[in-house]
C-alpha cells in the first residue's frame, strides 16, 4: 500500500514538473521539408517591433470555397498561429462578411469602398460548376492606424490552383510588409527628379503614393547647377535613392558631373529612359501613324562608363500586350483587342529577390540594352521573348499593323535586355576627362553602390481617366494587371538595401492539389472502397474470429 501511495505521489509531482518547465520553456518544431512554418529571421524582426495590440480582420472566411481556397485559408490561418506565436500582442480573427444574407449587400458595398474588392470563382466539385465570392483581404489595426493585406497574389494567365501557390508563397511577404507599414518609421529619402521634362506627377502618381507608405519623397530640380554646383550636390546627398522617370529633354554636363559625383559618393539611382521618340496617344490621330525618332538626352557616355548602352531602336515581338481600337464605322464601330507587337511583355527566368515570383511587365515603344565589360556586376532584370526584332530609326509607325499578318521569321533577334541592375564600385564618367566646372572632394572611383537602368519610361506610367491616376499596371481596356508596379517597388526596395522583405519573396512553397477532375470520374470507386471494403473486412475477420472461437471452445 505505501509503495503504491508513493508511486502516485511521484507521478503527481512529476506532472507538475513537466507542466511547470512546459510553462516556462515554449517551442515549436516545424516539420516540413519546405519549412513553410518557420518565419524568416527579417519578418521575426518586424514582429518583435509590435509592442501594442495588432488586430488582424481576415475576410477570408466562408463554407462555399473552393477546395484551392479552402487551402489558402488553412496556410493564412496556420501562417498567423506562428505570429501570434511569436509575439501574443498579435491577435487574429477569421470573418465572414457573407453570413448573414441581411447584411451581406451592405458588408460587400463598405468593404468595396474600402479597397477590398470582391473575388468571383469558379468552384468544380462533384463534377459540377458553382460561382463562388470571396474577399481575399485582410485588415491589420495597430495605434490606430489600419492597412489592407491582400491574400491572393494574381498572375496572369494563372488557373486556380496556380492562383493559389503563388499566393501562398505570398503571405508571409504580405503580413511582413503590412506590419512593416504599420510598426516601422521611414528613414530613407528618395528625390524625383524634375527640370528635364521628366513625367508630370499625375502620371507617376500611384507608384510615388506606393512608396510613398515607405520612403520619404521629394522633388528635386537641377537648376540650382549653373549658379551653385557644390550646393546642389551637397543637397542631393540627402537623399539616398534618385529617380528620373522618362525625361524627355538632355542633361547639361554640369547637371551629369553632379549626378556622376552623387554616384561616386554611394547613392543609387533608378533611371527610366527612353532613346527614341514615339508615344502611343500619338497614333490616335486621323492618320493613324507617326514617326519614331531619336531622342538625344546626352546620356551615353554617361551610361557607357558605367557599362551599359541603351541603343535608339524600337524592340518589336509576338509576345505582347495587345492595343485596343474601335474597329468598323459609325454605330456599328466596337472595341476590339488586337495584336500589337511595340507592347513587349517582359520577364525573365532567374531567382534574383527583385524579379522572383513576379508578374509580366508592360512595356511601350521599349529600347534595347547591351551590357559592356568592365568590373561592374550586371543583372538582367528583364528580358523580351524569344521572338523579337529590332527595327532602327527613323521609323514610321502605323496603327494599320493590327490588319497585318506577322512573319515569324522575321522576330529573329532572341531575347533582348530591357532592364539592367549594376553593382559594384563605379569608375566616373568624368574620369581622365576635363570637368564642367570644379567640386570639392571630386571622387573617380565610387564606393559600392547601385544602379537600375530600364530602357522605357512608360513602364512607371499609370493610365489617366478623368484627371485620376489609375493603378499602375492595370490595363482598363483588358482588365488585366501587369506586374510594374511590383517590379518598382522590388527595385527600390533593393537599392535601398531593404532586402528584409524582399528575400521573404524568395521562399519556395510546394503546394499539393488534389486532382478535381480525377476526384469525378473516381467518385464512385473511392466511395466504395471506403465503404464496403471496411464492411467486407469486418465481416472477414468477424468470420475468422467466431470460426476459431467455436473450435477451441466445441470440444
């Protein structure tokens, strides 16, 4: 009796124990071959920020999903475990704003005004076809401030289950960068430049208030140049990023030495540069064509010393945005998507954190870019399709090309560079050269530092309508959104050295589907087996059982 009341006792203080050190040591063990639940150490970092309640509304919540989704669910909901995990401040709730059927109109209005538009779906089960809304959105609130998160990543040309994957590789990237917006004070100074023609605000208006929620932003005009260089320098090394989005008039070499020494001394820059002439609203006249022309900016020698040039040609290729033209005459004239092959769709196939898990890209009337040996390290970015052609100036260009069969053979020029990064230490433009005018400290070898160089303006273009700026990359005609906006914002992200987020979008996450197709024609060969086969063994061995039991006990 005392050994058993001894042996309950031990295991009763034992209990505790292991309760007591369970309490006070926590830790989870992630299990897969992708460690898809393992936070990255920069979004651990962004979560250790959050010091105060951060609530987290996630729409994506209802009973009618399709199975893709319901999986994406799953991943939002286990993904937002390990935040909470991580920091309890984080607190999340699942809603369904289609619930109720009184209120459902209104929850889809408020939330539609907000931004957070609805989804339709196709739903494919049991051999049939269903539509389906979801709201793949979430709301995070932290100090009352609130930011939207979207869910779903979209891919042109992506089916459901493609859909899915991409998002899922997604999420961590999107609660990372939302709680980033949220916890995170900016720090970092980009200039737009101004005084060259560059692009009025209206027309880089999305992309600005984008990084607008990360950076600091200003104009910056080079005026100031002729009168007092050393300030104008001196001012324009307060800001660690430059952009110069399509200027259309040429650089003074005044304005270059300045531009070239704010290289020298480490700054990065994002140059968006048309070599010729050709704008697509100037087609839309009465004769349909115009001429393309080059556009001198005083830029080459600028660019070739750091080893690239942009060539003044036109790229051309089958793989491409089509143009959208009333078609026929008076009341019987339609909209009508046609191909247009000065429209190129660019990508490419590499890992690099700028371009990897991203969309196509629209360009317009787009250059070519060579790359020239010397130590700089260069990335392409982006790239044409394999069927392009280069065509020189001048050059007329004619609308009448959409009623124009295209020779493949023709498109012969393989890929083509559209956009180029360089790293590395800079030798100056302006080195063994007599310089404009003199600058204290003039350096001919920078530190290490960045460069992007993209031959096209248009690509931070966003559409007008009305006199309000569109999103950048949505294309109203056809309703698709291209990836330029992701684009610009992951080449600013890394010049600006935040490769936190942006390597978050490296993460690879396999997703396993079930086949729904293969799920309706086995239906009833599944059902089966798990039904009756279970049946048929129980009575087997129910058989067996009673036959044995009768043996051994008959005689």
């Amino acid at each position: 009796m005392n050994k058993t009341l001894k042996y309950i006792t031990l295991c009763f203080v034992g209990l505790i124990a292991v309760n007591i050190i369970a309490n006070k040591i926590y830790k989870r063990f992630d299990l897969t071959s992708d460690k898809r639940y393992t936070l990255s150490e920069s979004v651990i970092t962004i979560t250790e920020n959050v010091t105060s309640p951060l609530i987290i509304d996630v729409f994506l919540e209802g009973d009618d999903f399709p199975s893709e989704f319901r999986r994406l669910q799953k991943e939002t909901k286990e993904l937002l475990e390990e935040f909470k995990a991580k920091n309890p401040n984080i607190v999340f709730n699942f809603i369904n704003p289609l619930e109720d059927d009184d209120t459902r109109d209104r929850n889809i209005q408020q939330l539609t005004q907000r931004g957070l538009t609805p989804m339709q779906l196709t739903v494919q089960e049991n051999g049939k076809s269903s539509q389906a809304i979801i709201f793949p959105w979430a709301l995070a609130s932290y100090n009352e401030q609130t930011v939207i998160i979207p869910l779903v990543k979209n891919k042109i040309g992506s089916s459901q289950q493609e859909l899915v994957t991409n998002s899922v590789q997604h999420l961590e990237y999107a609660f990372a960068d939302g709680f980033s917006k949220l916890t995170q004070n900016k720090s970092k100074k980009i200039a737009i430049l101004k005084g060259n023609k560059e692009f009025d605000d209206k027309y880089i208006a999305d992309f600005v208030k984008t990084i607008g929620e990360y950076y600091l932003i200003a104009p910056f005009t080079l005026d100031s140049v002729n009168t007092n260089p050393q300030k104008t320098l001196k001012d324009l090394q307060q800001f660690d990023l430059i952009i110069s989005a399509k200027p259309l008039e040429p650089f003074t070499e005044g304005e270059k030495f300045v531009l070239d020494q704010y290289t020298m001394n480490g700054g990065k820059s994002l140059w968006l540069i048309d070599a010729v002439a050709m704008e697509k609203d100037s087609l839309y006249n009465d004769a349909g064509r115009n001429f393309a022309v080059g556009r001198d900016l005083n830029l080459t020698d600028f660019f070739f010393k750091y080893g690239v040039r942009i060539n003044p040609v036109i790229t051309s290729t089958l793989y491409s945005a089509p143009i959208t033209l009333a078609m026929g005459s008076g009341s019987e004239s339609q909209f009508q998507n046609l191909r247009w092959p000065y429209s190129p769709l660019a990508g490419i196939n590499n890992n690099h954190p700028i371009v990897n898990n991203l969309d196509i890209v629209k360009f317009e009337f787009a250059n070519q870019i060579d790359t020239l040996k010397n130590n700089i390290k260069k990335t392409i970015l982006l790239e044409t399709a394999p069927l392009t052609r280069l065509e020189g100036i001048p050059r007329e260009i004619s609308l009448n090309i959409v009623t124009q069969e295209q020779d493949p053979s023709t498109f012969n020029k393989g890929k083509q560079n559209l956009a180029v990064l360089l790293e590395g230490e800079f030798t100056s433009a302006y080195n063994n050269r007599v310089k404009p005018f003199q600058l204290s400290n003039v350096k001919n070898k920078s530190i290490n530092t960045k460069m992007v160089v993209i031959a096209d303006g248009d690509v931070i273009k966003n559409d007008v309508a009305r006199n309000v700026p569109q999103e950048l990359g949505f294309d109203r005609w056809t309703g698709k959104l291209y990836g330029n906006k992701e684009f610009l914002l992951n080449t600013v992200n890394y010049l600006l050295d935040d490769n936190g987020l942006i390597n978050i979008r490296s993460k690879e996450i396999a997703v396993a589907f079930l086949d729904q197709e293969k799920i309706a024609k086995q239906k009833t060969t599944w059902q089966l087996v798990n039904i009756v086969l279970p049946l048929i063994l129980l009575a087997f061995f129910g058989g067996l059982f009673t036959y044995f039991r009768k043996r051994k006990y008959t005689a």
